[in-house]
C-alpha cells in the first residue's frame, strides 16, 4: 500500500538519484572510443560570486558542509533552509568574513519559531571591497599597441543579498525549507540585480542516527549589467551561481559526528567535503573539515564556545581557512537565542 510515509521517502530516493545521474553525465564517454573527453569546466561564467562564499563559522569549519546538521540555529539559512526549523523560539545571528585582498563580507540573520505554522526568518549579506585604482586602455597611434592609462581615481565594487526563509517539518522525520532573497551588485558604475531562490529537503533515515540532506541554491533568470557605456562595451548576460548538494550526516558515538557532501556547481567542477565535529558537555566544539576539487582551498578547522545568560543563551564560532597562494581566511561568528 502507497501511504504518505512510502511517498515521503519515495520522493527523498528520487531527488538523490537526479542529483547522483547528473554528476555522472558531465563526463560523457564516446561509446565507441575508449579515451576521455577533455575536461571542460564552465569556471567564471556565472556572476554573483559571492554567493559561494562561507557564510558561518560552523559551517566554514567543518571543508563548507551545508547538509546533515543536527542542532542547527538560525545560520542554517545560508546552508539549507530546512533545518531553520531546529529554532527553539527566537534565534539571532550575525557573522564577519576577513576574505582575501583585504575583502569585507558580512551576514545576518533572525528567526522565530511559529509552532506548527512553521518558522521563519530574516536575512542579510553584504560583501565591500576596499578601493581599487581605475585605469583604462588606450591605443598608442606610434606604436600601433594598447597601453595603459595612469591613474584615473579608483572605484569600488559590492554585494548585497536580503531576503526572507521559511520552513516546516512535514513529518518528524522529514523537513523541508526554502528562501526568496534580493540580491544586487556594484561594479564602478555598473548595476546588476536579481531575485534568488533556494529550496533544502532534511530527512532522518531512522536507521541509527544517518540523516540526509540535499539543497539547491541560487535559483534566478539570467540578467544584465545596467549603466554601460563606450567605455565598457556592450552589456554582457549575467547567469545565476546555481549550486546543487547532496550530503550525509552520522554520529559515531554520542559526541562525535561526521560529514560526507557532494557539490555540483553549475560554473566549475564536481566538489566535495568531508568533516568531523565534536562536543564537549554542550560547551565546547571542536570541527575540522577537508575540501576536495578545488584549486586553492584544502584544510578547515575551528571551534565553538556555547554559554547561558538566564533565559537567553548565546554561542561564539570560530574557522580558519586555508586558501593556499591566497592566504587565510578567518569566519567569526556570533549568535542568541532566547529559550
């Protein structure tokens, strides 16, 4: 008999094999050939970069997992949705980025729980450059060559995302979540704007403690670039970041749990994470990460300190990042939740 639970899980098991036959036909074989076709990685086509930016510090420490977590706070928004609905009542939190080149980037978010109308939440994220020089090319008539101009003033560029998350739990053991945001973006003169949409499924298996996870980020129309004049050409179309994951989580032993995710990027190769975490006495948290198929990124590890001011408790996160070349990344992030 077809009951909603076998439906539930029906549609748990077919979003996952869509997601795993994606990954597997990226890399088409001739059936005729036994040699590979070339690697071609769609890198750099699609705008709003920062949406793939590390957005917490729980998350950053733990190689960017965004599926899988238990106990999660109101930063779930910027990982899947569908866990914001572990929010007790009220949860609040805001979180810094010291990226690299000396770029600024910021998130925030505040939630409530609703009961069985659900929980909902608000967000916000703003990424600042420092500023940049400004010079243009020019075609020297004696030397029959482009050159560069001197300086002609700098120009900064940025980002700003703000949007509203709601989720619910369909069953006790299945939840779903999704958010709508507005997202805009500056570059010298230059404008672009979109809408943006992300949807996360969370599912407890019922089999000890395997949970799993799949999300789908950045969900918007192709747009252009507004403000463009003879001196940057003509418009070019801005796509959207879209990210699918799939991920697993598993508690070892009481304290202890582990990550497994798999990323499929519309704008570069396949990715994926694995992390561990581990609590002590609901105090203190020590995570570490790895991140596998990218081209600077590799190790993460952090911590977090948890503590109760009478009805309000409050929790401090920290990740450090390895970039390679480009340096370190640190993630700070500060969160409150009244009980």
């Amino acid at each position: 008999m077809f009951t909603l639970k076998n439906y539930k899980k029906a549609l748990i098991g077919v979003g996952v094999t869509v997601f795993c036959s994606t990954l597997l036909a990226q890399t088409p074989r001739d059936p005729i050939s036994t040699i590979d076709p070339p690697d071609f990685n769609r890198t750099g086509q699609t705008g709003f970069q920062f949406l793939h930016l590390p957005t917490n510090a729980r998350s950053a420490a733990m190689g960017g997992i965004m599926n899988g977590m238990r106990n999660s706070t109101v930063s779930s928004i910027f990982n899947n949705p569908a866990n914001l609905v572990d929010v007790k009542n009220i949860d609040a939190a805001f979180t810094n980025i010291s990226y690299v080149a000396d770029i600024s980037y910021m998130t925030a978010a505040v939630a409530k729980n609703l009961g069985s109308n659900g929980t909902v939440g608000l967000f916000f994220a703003n990424l600042t450059t420092p500023d940049m020089v400004r010079t243009q090319n020019t075609l020297d008539q004696d030397l029959g060559i482009t050159v560069r101009s001197a300086d002609l003033g700098t120009f900064k560029a940025g980002d700003v995302m703000y949007g509203i998350s709601y989720a619910k739990k369909i069953t006790d053991m299945l939840s779903v979540g999704g958010n709508f945001s507005r997202i805009e973006e500056d570059l010298a003169e230059l404008k672009v704007s979109n809408t943006n949409i992300d949807f996360g499924l969370y599912y407890e298996t019922g089999f000890n403690s395997l949970r799993l996870s799949m999300v789908a980020r950045n969900f918007g129309p192709d747009t252009e670039f507004t403000g463009f004049t003879d001196l940057y050409g003509l418009p070019q179309t801005v796509r959207m970041p879209i990210n699918f994951r799939v991920g697993i989580g598993y508690d070892l032993i009481e304290n202890l749990s582990v990550y497994a995710e798999g990323a499929h990027p519309n704008d570069g190769p396949e990715r994926f994470h694995l992390a561990g975490e581990y609590n002590v006495m609901n105090l203190l948290s020590l995570r570490g990460g790895y991140k596998m198929g990218y081209d600077e990124q590799s190790l993460t590890f952090g911590g977090g300190l948890n503590f109760n001011m009478g009805g309000v408790s409050g929790r401090v996160d920290y990740a450090f990042l390895d970039y390679g070349r480009l340096s370190n990344v640190s993630v700070i992030s500060i969160g409150f939740a009244v009980n």
